[in-house]
C-alpha cells in the first residue's frame, strides 16, 4: 500500500480542518514546501494535496505554492479542491502535477468528466466524499441525494482509474477509518482507491494495508505526531 502524506494549503500555509469545517482550522506551518521537503526526507515518494481556498470557491489561490512543492521535492503529487474547469485542469497539468482530483464537478457534471478522461486518462482521480451512504460536494457543504455506490459504479465505467474516498464522519477526528467501506470499494470495482480520513495510528493504516488497498492518506495523524511517518512507508510496503 502507497502512503500520501497530506498537505492541505490555505492562504498559502500548510493547515487541517476538522470534519471539513472552515471554523475549526489548525495552522501546522507556515512554509508547506519544507512540510514537503520533510516528507521526502521520511521516504515518501507522494504527496496528497489539497487547496482548500480553491474546494470553497473553485479558483487556484495556491497555485505558486503546489508549483513549488512540486518542483522542490520532485514527489507524485496528486491536487485536489474546486477543480472544476478544463482550464484548471490544464493548469494543473501543465504545472507539473501528476494526478488532478475532481470532485464536485464529477457528481454535477459527468459530460465534463467524460471529458476530462478522455483527455487524461489516469492523470484524473475523482474524490468521493460519502456522508451517510450518500456523496457529499462543495467541501462537504452540501449533501447530494447521489448514492455511493452508484455513483463508484459510473465512475468505473466512464474510465476513472483511481478514486480517493473520504467517510466524513472519520475526518480528522482521530477515530480510525471506515475499514468496511474501503474493502467493500475495492472489492466491488476495478479503479485504484485511496482512503482518506480517519487514520489515527500505525494500526489503522496496518488495517487498511491487509485489505491490499492500493493507498492511504496521513494527515492529522503525522501532523500531532500520531504516526512516525517513516514506519507508516516502511510497513505497509
């Protein structure tokens, strides 16, 4: 199983939210690139980053800052948060960044995701954020009437080849993930899933690798110093 290690940006610093709530944010650097730096420096080969300006109103604020991350650490770097045009995509691409992650666009628009498959192929993930059985958009804002499993299903048929799946309830809350839901995903479809959210210590992640799960998120864990990010890589090799 790969680890990415998380960085979500505001105003250009490396912060956490709890349960995807603007009002309860934590600001853990003020210099995201050397948070990158530090994660290479641990054995990571990936980076999962997150502009959480752009999930709120889906422009790129960030966008100087994720160029430098990726170009200093040289790392697989995934972006996600309010990617919603071509134009942001190819912004994104262009800039170097290995894989863009859809998320709001891909439940409201799947002509556009169509689209942007075709175009890119493995280089587009889709972030399903699942809210009591349901996908949740807009920065977990808004609740769609879209069941989970039927949208994975659709995903998997338009193409998407990875897809990074949040149980927001588990977010940053140090509870330990959905193991249920990321093995029944990965049993029921053919894409790679990510699970993000939720891990709390080695164990979790231990959990998530016996499932043979293709990756997993490290966020507030490494951040309050929950998970040696160097043995998390090391043991779910």
């Amino acid at each position: 199983m790969q680890i990415f290690p998380a960085i979500d940006l505001y105003d250009k610093k490396a912060v956490r939210l709890y349960q995807g709530d603007y009002k309860q944010m934590t600001i853990y650097s003020e210099n995201p690139v050397e948070v990158a730096l530090k994660f290479k420096e641990l054995g990571s080969t990936n980076i999962h980053l997150v502009d959480l300006e752009g999930a709120k109103d889906g422009t790129t604020p960030n966008i100087d800052v994720i160029k430098a991350i990726k170009r200093e650490s040289n790392l697989f770097c995934e972006i996600g948060g309010g990617i919603r045009s071509m134009e942001t995509i190819d912004k994104y691409i262009n800039a170097g960044l290995d894989r863009v992650i859809l998320g709001t666009i891909a439940v409201e628009n799947e002509e556009f995701l169509k689209e942007a498959v075709k175009k890119y192929g493995s280089k587009i993930a889709v972030g399903v954020d699942i809210k009591d059985g349901f996908v949740a958009v807009k920065g977990w804002l808004e609740k769609s009437k879209l069941d989970a499993f039927d949208f994975c299903k659709k995903l998997q048929d338009i193409g998407v080849k990875t897809i990074i799946c949040t149980d927001i309830s588990k977010d940053g809350a140090m509870k330990g993930p959905n193991v249920e839901l990321y093995k029944k995903l990965s049993e029921s479809f053919t894409f790679d899933v990510m699970a993000s959210g939720g891990v709390s210590c080695l164990d979790d992640l231990l959990s998530l690798a016996s499932i043979n799960l293709y990756g997993a998120i490290v966020g507030k864990a490494y951040y309050v110093g929950a998970v040696d990010l160097k043995e998390a890589i090391e043991v779910t090799k």
